[in-house]
C-alpha cells in the first residue's frame, strides 16, 4: 500500500520502521513513561529563547495527534468539507499549557493513542488506501497514521537531546 503526503511529513515517516500498528501500539507505554518520569523541575524548561517549554512540546504532540486522527477519520468517511491546516504555535499559545501537570497529561496522551489505536485497527486496507487531501496537500489515510507515530518519535528525540 503505498503512502500519499505532502513533503514535508516524510520525515516522520521515516522514523517509523516497520508495521504501523505494531509501532503506534508499541509507543503506547513509551510515550506514558518518558512523560511521567520527566522531572518536575524540567517541565516548563525551554533549551533556547522562542522556543517550547517541555508542557508545551507534550501539548504540542497531543494536539497534533488528535489533529491528524481526525484527518483520517474525515477521510475514512468521504468527508466532503476541505481539512484545514492548523497554525501549532497558535495552539501551543492558546493551550493553558502552564496550569496542566504531567501526569495528567501522561494520562491523556495514554488514553488518546489507546483510542486512536482502536480507531485505526478497525481500518480496512481499502479505508487506509484512501487519499485525500488536508491543508491543500496530499495525504492518505495509512500516511496519516505513519505520521502520528513519526510525529511523536521526532518529539521524543528532541526531548531526549535538547530538553533532557
């Protein structure tokens, strides 16, 4: 099956090597940890001037996690209506990242991938060989998936090397 996207995602979807599901289930418990068992005194760090606090980068993942499952849910059902790009760091600004701790926000990570992972194995090879288009690009349903799971790995490597 082949994977349809814009440019600018291919390089979450290199990170992920192998089955998706196999990849979206198995960082299920690897997000919740490294979330979890992130020091408290790093969790509105920021490693540079302009850039995202820890709470910050981990809102970031979860609303882009919801953003691109809902894109493949759209897809998955012949919506009509045109997907919209989102501007992330408006989303970052307007999150009230601040007033949320960690674990709840490990929790909810943990219990949006457990839903998303529901939603995509119920996906039927034809459903995930459907293309569309999101943000004026192209992009398939299997893509969208790959790049939930490279979106967050990206992530998670510029947490474990800048923020860390």
């Amino acid at each position: 099956m082949k994977l349809v996207n814009a440019p600018f995602y291919q390089g979450y979807i290199d990170l992920i090597q192998g089955e998706i599901g196999k990849a979206l289930e198995a960082q299920i418990q690897e997000l919740t940890i490294m979330i979890s068992n992130i020091p408290e005194s790093k969790w509105h760090y920021k490693y540079e001037a302009g850039k995202w606090t820890v709470a910050q980068l981990i809102r970031h993942c979860i609303d882009t996690e919801r953003i691109m499952a809902f894109r493949a849910l759209s897809l998955s059902r012949d919506e009509n209506a045109i997907l919209p790009g989102y501007a992330e760091n408006d989303y970052a600004a307007a999150s009230e990242y601040s007033s949320l701790n960690q674990l709840k926000m490990a929790d909810e990570y943990y219990h949006l991938r457990k839903c998303n992972l529901s939603l995509f194995q119920t996906m039927p090879n034809k459903i995930l060989s459907i293309e569309g288009e999101a943000d004026g690009k192209p992009i398939s349903v299997l893509s969208l998936w790959y790049i939930i799971a490279g979106h967050w790995k990206h992530h998670q490597n510029i947490l474990n090397k800048r923020y860390l």
